[in-house]
C-alpha cells in the first residue's frame, strides 16, 4: 500500500499523484478522529475484497482538521491476510490533502471531483467520515453498479428508525419523487456511487459559491442526475449509524441550505419537471434484510413551542403568499392541545407548493422566506411523531408513502401557478 499526504500549500509530499486509477473513493472530513479510521479500513477491504485487479485511490479531502483526522487516514491498516485469500494486483494510494473555498461538504467534493477527472477514474464513491456501520460491502454496492452495470449515479438506502431524516421525510424525498418522477428514497442520504463522467460534470457547474458548496451538496448531485435523465438506481446499505441529529434541535442552516438548494434547482430545471409525470422505481442493488436501528428520541413539545411562536408573529407574511383559509387554520392548529395536534397531510403539500411559488415568484428574499418555513416544519414533524407513535419503523414508513401521494396529486397545482407566472 502507498500513502501520500499533502501539504496545505497544496504540493503533495513523496510521490507524485499517480498517473490515472479505475476507481476512486472519496471522504470529507472534518474533526472526525474518532471514527475515520474505521472508515478508511473498510474502504480498504471492499476494495481489496472486490475490485483487487483495478487501480484504486482513497481521496481524503479535509476541512481543516485539528484532530489528527488526516493522520488517521494514512495510518490505519488492515490485515489482509488474514480476511482474503488472494493479493491486490496494485497498491492503494491514500491522499489527504486540504479543500479550498467555502468551508462545508460540498466544497471537500469539489476536490474530490477534481481530482477523479484528473485521474481519469471509470466509477466513484463519496462515504461520510463519521459512519459506525459502513462494511467493505458498501463500497461494492456503492461501485458495481457504475464499474460493472454502466449506471451514471447510485443513490444510498438505509433501514432507518421512522424518526431518523425528517427534513428528507416531510420534503425532500416526496418532492424530489413529485417533480422528477423517480422515486430515490434517500435524495440526500451522504453516501453516493457515480461514473467519472459525472465527476467531469459535476466539477465543471458554476455552484461553488452558493449553499451548494456547504449542506446544498447532496440534492444537488441527486437533482442533476435525475434533471439531466442520467442512468440512475439506488442501492441498499443496511443501517447508517452515525451522529445522528435531533429532529428538534436547530437545524436552521441545515435546512435553509438544503432547502433552499432544492428550491434553486426547482428554478433551474423547471422545465424538465413540469412535463414529468407518473413516477416509477428505479432499480435497487443490494439484498434488502432485516436490521437493527438506532432509535431516535424528540421533544414534541419543543417542536410545538417552535411552530406556535411561528403561528403567532409569522401570520402576516405568511399571508402575503397563502391565501386567507390556510392562515386561519394555522392559527387554529396552534390552539390545539398537544395531545390532539395534528398537521394534515394535504394542508402541508399545499403549503410547500406554495413556498416554492413564492420563491419563484419573489414574495420574499430567498434566506427570509425559507426562515419562515422552517415554525411549519416543526408543525409538521411533531403531528408525524403523534401520528406514528405507536406504529413501528414498516408502518410509519407507509405513512410518507402516503405524503408523496399527496405531493403527487397536487403537482398539478404546482405548475398551473408556476404557468400563471409567465416563466
């Protein structure tokens, strides 16, 4: 195995970069210490396990951290003897070098990007540094598909606790399913397997100055695929285990740049998603089984103290693009005991389709207006826990199911008003 290091100059150190690879994988980091180098092991095995004939390299591309996460990754090593019976055609080579620009994921991909086109690599995959449960196995689902099958970009599914992924839950993923009509479950799962032409693509957008090249990274690269009608599927992981996120803490950047994010690229490719209908499956990887999953906990009260702060100062400006029945029944719902609350399906999908008229049409400054979705998330998320809490994992998964019927039924009031806007 070969390891390279870079310096933050940019120069790398012992050798040259190597001339080209088959395959590459890459890893954003920041202070991930702990867990990277369980990471970077498995990395090592899938490849050795399953690609051992090709040219591989492991990118790390860090944002600067102060933990010895970059030393972490030249240093672990894995014992190949005694896991596999045969040999590796050709070293490893790990690098580790430093990203540049504005400081968030999407800017540690641009590297990666980079640096795979500049290699000439035929299939790519990015992991999360902070993963607990990734296997060598991820690593040849997360491949195949692009190196053996031909696919363009491969989309992560997990088994996950029914609370784990709310903002992809409520918004994300029943969107993305109305508007382009496949239905990838996990749009912004953090784990993703593409062609080294889509490298070539990606890099070559004008985003890198936007949300795009901070939390924005992950609906963009599964937006494009499916905008620009890429060979697309999806493959199954098992369980992500990683630091998880309170659905009721504040995730208030998170959201507005992935949202906001979704919204621009609504703009972007509007289009291609309004003569999209009826959508399908796409082809999934991987053996579905049985898992055990990390329970997620919230407070629901905390959730509803946010949405009825909202209810009572956000009336007016929600006014301004709602019209005057959806604001009174939100001032209705904020009455409610918290035992009795509930955010109807039907009320929500309208007012998200809303929200994406009134950025499309202006109503407010972007960051300002999806500040003011973010009280209705909170509604929303907390009638889901009242709804679903005594139904298990299978069951509250039946009731998104039913959210992304709903966006799907009501599409079509999305772009006759997109329409009425003359764009």
């Amino acid at each position: 195995m070969q390891t390279r290091t870079q310096t933050p100059e940019g120069e790398i150190e012992a050798s040259s970069l190597p001339d080209s690879a088959d395959i590459v994988v890459g890893i954003a980091s920041y202070n991930n210490s702990r867990t990277i180098g369980h990471v970077v092991r498995a990395v090592d095995a899938g490849l050795a396990k399953y690609f051992p004939s090709e040219k591989a390299v492991i990118i790390n591309s860090d944002g600067g951290s102060v933990d010895k996460t970059p030393e972490m990754v030249i240093n672990a090593s894995v014992d190949h003897k005694a896991v596999f019976l045969s040999h590796r055609l050709h070293p490893v080579n790990r690098i580790t070098t430093p990203y540049h620009g504005i400081p968030g994921k999407g800017s540690a991909f641009r590297t990666i990007f980079k640096m795979a086109s500049a290699l000439g690599a035929k299939a790519c995959c990015v992991v999360d540094a902070d993963l607990r449960s990734i296997t060598p196995e991820w690593i040849e689902l997360l491949l195949s598909p692009v190196y053996k099958e031909g696919f363009d970009f491969v989309a992560p599914l997990y088994a996950r606790h029914k609370y784990d992924g709310t903002i992809t839950n409520s918004i994300i993923y029943p969107l993305t399913r109305s508007l382009y009509c496949r239905k990838i479950r996990q749009p912004i799962g953090g784990e993703f397997g593409f062609s080294g032409e889509m490298a070539k693509f990606y890099v070559g957008q004008d985003v890198w100055n936007t949300d795009i090249a901070r939390f924005g990274i992950d609906i963009w690269m599964t937006t494009e695929a499916l905008a620009g009608r890429f060979k697309v599927c999806q493959a199954y992981l098992g369980a992500k285990i990683h630091d998880p996120k309170d659905p009721g803490a504040d995730l208030r950047d998170m959201f507005v740049q992935v949202v906001g994010s979704l919204m621009s690229l609504t703009e972007k490719h509007n289009r291609e998603w309004r003569s999209a209908t009826d959508s399908i499956e796409v082809p999934t990887f991987g053996f579905k089984y049985q898992v055990g999953v990390v329970p997620i906990k919230a407070s629901v009260e905390g959730m509803l103290r946010h949405f009825r702060l909202g209810a009572e100062n956000l009336g007016e400006i929600w006014a301004g693009f709602m019209d005057k029945e959806k604001v009174d029944a939100l001032a209705r719902m904020s009455r409610a005991e918290a035992s009795g609350f509930r955010f109807p399906k039907e009320l929500w999908v309208r007012m998200v389709y809303d929200y994406i008229l009134a950025y499309h049409h202006r109503k407010l400054q972007p960051e300002q207006l999806l500040k003011t979705l973010i009280p209705l998330y909170y509604g929303r998320t907390a009638s889901f826990f009242l709804e679903t809490a005594e139904m298990n994992d299978e069951e509250a998964e039946a009731v998104v199911e039913d959210v992304c019927a709903e966006y799907e039924r009501q599409k079509s009031y999305l772009v006759s008003n997109w329409q009425e806007g003359g764009k």
